[in-house]
C-alpha cells in the first residue's frame, strides 16, 4: 500500500534532485536518473495493476480517512484502468528517454527534470480520488508540456506551437474551474466518491447539467475534439519527438479518461436517466473529431502535423469508444488506447528518426530522400497496417470490441466510421511512406512555403540510424503486439470497465477507508474476434493502400467527387490558421453549442 | 478568419456561454447556508487536532497537503520553463559578455528612487520571514512570505543595477533554493511514509496552540513552501531581467 | 449579495477572453487571459462566503463562532499559483516572440498555418 504515493514521489523527488546538481552532474548521469526514475514508476504501477486487478484500493493522504461519509483529506483510487494508464505512462516516458539518449538538440538537463514532471502530473491526475487534486495535476501535466513544446526557442514555429498551445489550454482550464465551483456550490465536497454520493439522489437541474458541460469541455480541450483542437497540430508539430511520444500516446487520451471517470463516479447518478440522449451528444462529438481529423490528415504534406492529425482522429474513435456509455465498447476504447498509444508512439520515432538522419520533416523535400533507411521504413509501414487494424495487433482487438459494444446499443453503423476512418488516414501514412522511403508517385504539392525560414534540423544530419533511436521504435511496435496477444486482456478489459461504471461501488471503496475493497462477483468471458472483424481489418487495409495508390499516382481533382469537395476542404484547412485569437473564438463558440445540445438532450 | 469575424464568433458564443453560465449559477445555494459538511468539519475540528489556529493553513498543508505538492511543483515548473525558454542561443552568449561589461560602468537611477529601494528592502525580508513562519498562527503561511521575499529581490534591483541583484542573490542560489524548497517538500511527506507509515501524515510533536512552533509539520512544510516560492520567483524575475540588459546592450 | 459576485465573475470571464481574442499585442492577451482567470478566484471565494461570518482563523474568536469557507480559500491559494505560472511561461514567450518574429502582434506570428 505504501507502493501508491511512490509513482507520484519518485518522479517529484528525481526532478528536484537534477535540478539541485544541475551545475555539477554529467549529463550521462541526468540521463540515467532520469530513466530509472521512470522505470521505478512503471515497476510499482505495474505491481499496483496487478494488485488492483482483483480489488479496487484507496489510499489517504496523510492518514485522513473519512468521518461519517465525508472525505476529510485526498485519495488515491488504484483501479486497473487508473493504474493501467500510469504504466502505459511510464513505459512511454523511458521508451522517449531512451530515444533522446542520442538526441544533440536536447541543450542541458532541464529537459529530463520537465519530462519527470510531466510523468508525475500524468499519474497524479490518472489516480487521484479528489476533483481539484485531479485539476492539479492535470495543470501540472500541462504546463510542463507548454514548456517541453517549445523547449527549442532557437526557431520561431516552436513559439507559436507553444503558445497556441498554452493559451488555448489555459482557456480550457478556466472553464473546468467554473465546474468545480459550481459542483463544490452544491455538494459541498471535492472527492469524487462523495459528490457522486451527493447528486445521485436527486434529478439533474440546471447546475448539474451545466457542471458537466463545463468540466467536459475542460476535459474535451486537453483531448482535442473538434472545436478545441486547433491547438494540436501546432504544438505535435513543433515538440520535438521525445515530447510528441508522450503528448500523442498519453496525454490527449487523459482528457478522454477524466471525462470518462469523472461522467460515471459523479454524474451517472443524476445524469443517469438521459444516458441515451447524453450518447447522441458524444458519438456525435466523437464522428465529427474523426472524420475532420482524418480529412486534415490526408492534406497535410508536414510528417508530424500529418501525425497530429492523425492522432486527433483517432481521438475521435476513443471517444465515440467512451461516449457510447457502455462497459464493452469503454473496455475496447481502454485497450486501443493503450494498444495504438503504442503505435502512435513508434510512427513518431520513426518520422523522428527520418528527421534525425535528414534534418527534415517535409513530404515534399524528402522525395526518395528515406532509401537509405529501408528498416526504419519497412517499421513504419508495419506500424501503419496495425493502425489500420491488421491482426493480432491491440488497436485491431480494441477496435473490435468497441463495435461489438455499439452494435449492443443498437450504434451497429459505426462499424462504418472505423472502417473509413483508419483507411484515409493509413492512406495518407502510406502515400507519404512510398514518397519518402521508395521514391515513388507524384511529388507531394508545395514543400515549404517560399519566404518561410528554413526548418532548422533537430540535430545535424547523420549518417547513421542510432541503435537507441531504432531499438525504442522496434519495442514499441513489439508492444503494441504485445497487447494485442496478451492471454485474457479482454475478458479483464471488460471486468475493469464494469468496476469503472458502477458508481454505487466506486463510492463505496472511494469513502470506505483505507483499504476498503470490492471483489467483483461475475465472469467476464474475453472477446475473441469473430470471422466479421477479420474481414472489416482486410477491408480497411484494402481501402488504406487503395487511397495510397489514388493520391500517388492519379490526380485527386479528377477524381469522382474530387471537384466537390476541393472548396469545403479547401476551407477548412484555412480555418487552422495559426491565430491564437481564431482558436480561442472557436473555444468559445464550442462551448455554447455543446452545452446547448447537452441542455437539450439532458434538460427535458 | 478576419478580425471582425473572430470578434462576432467569438461574442456569438460569449452569449451562448453566459446564458449556460447563468443557469448554472442559479443553482448554488445562496450565502445564508450553513457551511458544507466538509468545510464544517474541517472548521470545528481543525483547531484541537492540529494545533493551529488558521484553518486555512491547515487545510493547504495538511489535510489537503497533496493539492500543495502539487502547487508547489507548478511554481518549480514555472522557474524550469522560463529558464528553458530564456536559455541564451549561440549568439546571444556574446551578447551577455558586453552586457555585463555595460552595466559595470553603471546605470544612473535617480537619488529617490535608490533610497527608496535600499529603505525597503530590509523591512520587507523581514516581513516575508515573519509571514512565513507565522502561517499556522495568522494570515500568511509559506506562499505569501515567499511572494514577499521574490519583492524584496526586486527592490535590490530597484535600488541598484541588475549587478547588484546578481551579486546579492546569483541565479545559481535562487535555482538550488528553489530545488530544495520543492524536492523539501516531498521528503516531509516520505518522512509522514517513513514514520507514521502514510505519506504526508503529520509525524512531528504538536506542540501548543499559539506558539511559532505549532502544528507539527506544518511549520516545515511553510519553511519548503517559502524557499520554493521566493526561489522561483527569483529565477523568474532574474530571466526576465536578464532580457532587458541583453536589450539595452542591442541597442546602444 | 452573492448574486452581484456572481455576475462580476461571469463578466470578468467573458470580457478577458474577448481581450484575448481581439488582442494585438502578446502581453495585452496574457493580461486578459489574467482577468479571465481572476472570475474563478471570484467564484470560489463567492461559493464560501457566508453572511455575518468571520474569517476562519480562530486566533481571537472562539472556536464554534461561525466562519467563512476556508477549503475554497486554500483552493483560491491554489488557482492563483496555476496562474502565475502560466503567465511567467507565456511572457517568456513573448519575450522570445519579440527576438525571433520581430513582433508581439499575433496576427504577425503566423508560421505555422494549415
């Protein structure tokens, strides 16, 4: 039990110790510590996980146990989704510290003290049991990612990047402050447990609902959906790739995990009864942050915005996996978040390690330029086909469940988006895979814009591929396998995901005391893939490598339905303009539509 | 987007935002309430248990000592990200050297302006230290002292040249105390681990109300509080102030 | 009473992100962005307020005697180091945006777009 405070105070610890030497240690030494400070998270997560695996565990902070059903101090609740995330955080963080072992750009140790940091807010806010220690860390976990993105002030898109990033996050802060006001207004109480205990009682009215659209929307910025997520590409495109291992894999899949956690432990009471209409609101949030996603991505010709983008479509996809208010399909969005967390991770390095060998990052410039790196390539087409679904990989069983849990609710079309989506955005992966490593196809359009600043290389060219740069990207894809063929995960998947929705007994572990527990009564069979899934995954590689061949080899505009759409989408890249004021609008225009259809769907 | 149509969306949904609010707001219970079960208890019992009389205190730095950790690394990655993205490039090194050399002649500040500076600035690290320490007892605690010391540190500046805030407190000083104010912080809680087996668990004597010394571990936590912050701050304002002289010596 | 304090903390929001959004200069918008932030220090504190009550701090009153809300005190202490740390990182930035695009007009700093 004292294991749970250490995944947050080791992290604290290592970083304030480096920053305390800084001015005497080695950097080898920096990069060492800092390496088994995240390897010691990830070894006592991964212990925890295993622990909470059969009972949900609490911890108190500073030896306050409730009194009478009130929480007095903050808890941290280890159950396997919460202690999950911590570990998949973790092995991330060694997996980009390791990456940067070789990395020249990295200018002095401040780096690994904001990695360490950032790990700790990430698990912090994946555990914590109270609302505002949750807001804490997540603010934490943020502003060290404001600063890791524009960690290379020396070039002016890493300003912009971060700024963009910072202001607009903050924006997001706000209004998940105004929900916890208001929360606090009428309960009286910041742990999650006890406000769930307070407002289930009674019908939702106007505070209640605006309190969810307001901490969602918090939440939903940090995510990136479609309005909030301007802010993404700027920043996935200006991190250096160390930083986008972590902010792709984790950190947007956060927001959906707090929006997740704090909808069933405190809302699911009150909000219960309109469930069905609060699924239209989400699903709908989740299509349109897919397919908007998946259209920027197959437009973009900069690697790491096409990433971005790429990302915030599958952003998408987890959440209609979330919002669909169902065990199965939450239990599927757990596992393809962790099991495409993985592969996002190690299409990152190996643009990472394109950009390391070249100096650049631009569909364009790199025209045949990847022929050298075959291996690098042939990983990063791997890793696309898994992110199509290719069997046995976690994103392909991910995916499956959470079809399997729509079509439960009657969402069965959905299958539709899942198909569609992988394969424009594998399409465009592919098309940039045969651009820059074959040298193939058409000449991607543009290049840099004549008159920009030259994109100054991550580190001077090499002429060879780091062994830790390949190796990082080779475990991370073994993972992703790894998850995929890992015996009974689904089956556990959908047992957590049981435990996480049933608010009755969260509140019940949650105000218990210290070491209260709830063993789960009931079997969970694990999902095994039927003979529909495998023809869905071949379908969506097919589509995939079929768009490839399109976009590489014929002209988009002569294509069917090609003119239609130039304008629209024309458009909407011109919306992604840059400005910080253009996304602070949107944050605000989004806001008003999203409550509106909330109140409309949860008022009546 | 033109300005003009940033400005509409953006008031389009500032009335959308404003209306929700509204009804939100309409439900919190009005100020004739007694207090939450939550806030109650803390404020009946906070005194006989933790021996210190402000209750605000004692809740930031025990009962929701957690939350403080956590603020209290926010402003240690405050100070990191400023410095990072302050840190000098190649050329701006050179730059520094002639900087340096520059204010060594000195800048004129005029009569009032030093005299003033210099009368302030032993008054108010007095009055940080006394806000420090006294947090379990008055208003103040760790955060406000520390905010008071960081003011301090400006009055040097004020009242002499960006040498002497050099002098009096080089960046290196300011970084370690920032550090150990932070990574401080953290060992009391593994003290509360080590010795009262939880973490954050008040694990020193009490002592009697009233007194300096009151509260257990709340004074040291203050202490950590109060070097983090006025630490920070100080890398803070320093980076900042750097970017002035690398300016002026631009310029002129 | 506490309706006034209300309708402060909702304008304040509004009027400071409607700053940001229409700023011309970085450091206008990181001001704006501080008294967007300031309406939830004014919630808070509007949540905890209780008519005729004391502060919580019980150094010359009797314990029992009826106080304000001191856990959104110490919230309040909280949010308002979330915002100076935001505000020192984004004027650093400023700072760096002046050297590099020559500017602090957002609508100069436009290198990343599409």
């Amino acid at each position: 039990m004292a294991l749970v405070p250490l995944t947050v105070a080791i992290p604290l610890l290592a970083a304030g110790a480096l920053a305390a030497v800084k001015p005497l240690s080695p950097r080898r030494s920096a990069q060492i510590a800092s390496i088994a400070a995240a390897a010691a998270v990830a070894a006592v997560s991964g212990v925890l996980l295993a622990r909470a695996g059969g009972e949900t565990l609490v911890y108190w902070f500073g030896g306050w146990e409730p009194r009478g059903h009130v929480a007095v101090g903050i808890s941290f609740l280890v159950d396997p989704v919460s202690a999950g995330l911590v570990c998949f955080a973790a092995v991330l963080t060694v997996a980009a510290l390791v990456f940067a072992l070789r990395y020249v750009d990295v200018a002095d140790d401040l780096f690994y003290v904001l990695m360490l940091v950032f790990l700790a807010g990430m698990t912090g806010f994946s555990l914590a049991g109270d609302l505002f220690t949750a807001f804490v860390f997540f603010e934490l976990m943020g502003i060290s990612a404001y600063a890791l993105a524009g960690y290379n002030v020396e070039q002016r898109a890493p300003i912009e990047g971060s700024l963009n990033f910072a202001v607009t996050n903050t924006a997001g802060s706000f209004l998940l402050l105004f929900g916890i006001g208001l929360l606090y207004g009428r309960a009286g109480a910041l742990n999650l447990a006890q406000l769930g205990e307070a407002l289930a009682p009674e019908s939702a009215d106007g505070l209640v609902i605006v309190a969810f659209v307001l901490i969602a929307a918090g939440f939903l910025v940090k995510a990136a959906a479609v309005p909030f997520h301007f802010w993404l590409a700027d920043a996935y495109a200006v991190a250096r790739t160390p930083v986008c291992i972590l902010l792709a894999a984790v950190m947007s899949e956060l927001g959906l995990y707090g929006l997740a956690r704090v909808y069933w432990a405190v809302f699911s009471g009150s909000l219960g009864p309109s469930h069905e209409e609060l699924r239209i609101v989400l699903v709908a949030l989740g299509v349109l942050t897919a397919l908007v996603g998946a259209a920027m991505t197959l437009l973009q010709g900069h690697l790491k915005r096409l990433l971005a983008f790429a990302t915030m479509a599958y952003v998408g996809l987890m959440l209609v996996g979330v919002g669909l208010l169902e065990a199965e399909a939450l239990a599927g969005a757990a596992v393809f978040v962790v099991g495409d967390g993985f592969l996002k991770a190690a299409l990152f390095v190996c643009v990472g390690i394109v950009q390391h060998r070249t100096g650049d990052v631009d569909e364009a410039d790199l025209h045949g330029a990847g022929r050298p790196m075959r291996w690098t390539g042939l990983v990063l087409v791997v890793a696309t086909a898994a992110v199509c679904s290719l069997p046995p990989f976690g994103a392909f069983l991910g995916k499956s469940m959470i079809e399997h849990g729509a079509s439960a609710v009657d969402y069965g079309w959905l299958v539709a988006l899942y198909v569609a989506v992988p394969a424009l955005v594998g399409a465009a992966l592919l098309r940039a895979a045969a651009r820059v490593f074959l040298g193939v196809g058409t000449r991607a359009p543009g290049g840099r814009d004549p008159g920009a600043e030259p994109e100054e290389p991550e580190s001077e060219p090499e002429s060879r591929t780091p062994v830790s740069m390949f190796a990082t990207a080779v475990a991370l894809l073994a993972c992703g396998l790894a998850i995929g063929l890992w015996p009974g995960l689904s089956g556990d998947a959908v047992a957590a995901a049981h435990r996480f929705i049933d608010r009755a007994g969260y509140a019940a572990v949650g105000l218990g005391g210290a070491g209260a527990t709830d063993v789960r009564e009931g079997h969970f069979s694990s999902y095994t893939p039927a003979a529909h899934d495998y023809l869905l995954a071949a379908l969506t590689m097919a589509g995939a490598a079929g768009l490839a061949w399109l976009s590489l080899f014929r002209d988009p505009r002569r294509l069917p339905g090609g003119r239609v759409l130039q304008r629209p989408l024309h458009t909407l890249r011109r919306l992604h303009s840059g400005h910080v004021g253009d996304y602070l609008a949107w944050l605000a225009a989004g806001t008003a539509v999203f409550g509106g259809c909330c109140a409309l769907a949860l008022g009546t | 987007m033109s300005p003009r149509g940033r400005a509409w969306l953006f008031v389009g949904g500032a009335l959308g935002m404003a209306l929700l609010l509204a009804w939100g707001l309409a439900g919190v219970p009005g100020s004739d309430v007694p207090l939450g079960r939550y806030a109650g208890l803390l404020a009946d019992h906070a005194v006989a248990e933790r021996h210190t009389t402000n209750v605000v205190i004692a809740t930031a730095f025990d009962y929701r000592a957690l939350d403080t950790l956590g603020e209290e690394f926010l402003l240690f990655v405050a100070a990191v990200g400023t410095t990072v993205l302050l840190r000098a490039t190649r050329e701006e090194r050179d730059e520094e050297r002639a900087a340096r050399l520059d204010e060594q002649r000195g800048v004129a500040t005029s009569d009032s302006l030093r005299a003033l500076g210099t009368g302030l600035v032993g008054p108010t690290v007095v009055l940080g230290v006394y806000v420090t320490a006294h947090g379990q007892l008055t208003p103040g605690g760790g955060f406000q002292g520390g905010v008071v010391l960081a003011a301090a540190l400006l009055a040097v500046y004020v009242a002499g040249t960006w040498l002497a805030l050099r002098h009096v407190a080089p960046v290196s000083a300011l970084e370690l105390s920032e550090a150990v104010g932070a990574g401080g912080f953290v060992l009391v809680g593994i003290g509360g681990l080590l010795f009262a087996a939880v973490f954050l668990e008040n694990f020193l004597p009490f002592g009697t109300k009233g007194d300096v010394l009151s509260g257990g571990m709340v004074p040291l936590a203050n202490l950590a509080v109060g070097l983090e912050v006025a630490g920070a701050f100080g890398v803070i304002l320093t980076e900042l102030l750097d970017q002035i002289v690398l300016r002026r010596s631009a310029s002129g | 009473m506490t309706a006034v304090a209300y309708v402060v903390a909702v304008w304040l929001l509004l009027i400071g992100l409607y700053g940001a959004v229409t700023s011309r200069h970085l450091v206008h918008l990181v001001v704006c962005l501080t008294v967007a932030q300031s309406s939830t220090y004014v919630l808070l504190l509007a949540v905890g307020y209780r008519d005729g009550a004391d502060a919580p701090i019980f150094a010359d009153i009797p314990v029992g005697s009826p106080v304000v809300d001191p856990i959104v005190q110490a919230l309040t202490l909280t949010d308002v180091v979330v915002e100076a740390t935001v505000v020192a990182l984004l004027l650093a930035l400023t700072v760096q945006a002046r050297k590099r695009f020559g500017t602090v007009d957002p609508d100069g700093i436009r290198e990343l777009h599409g």
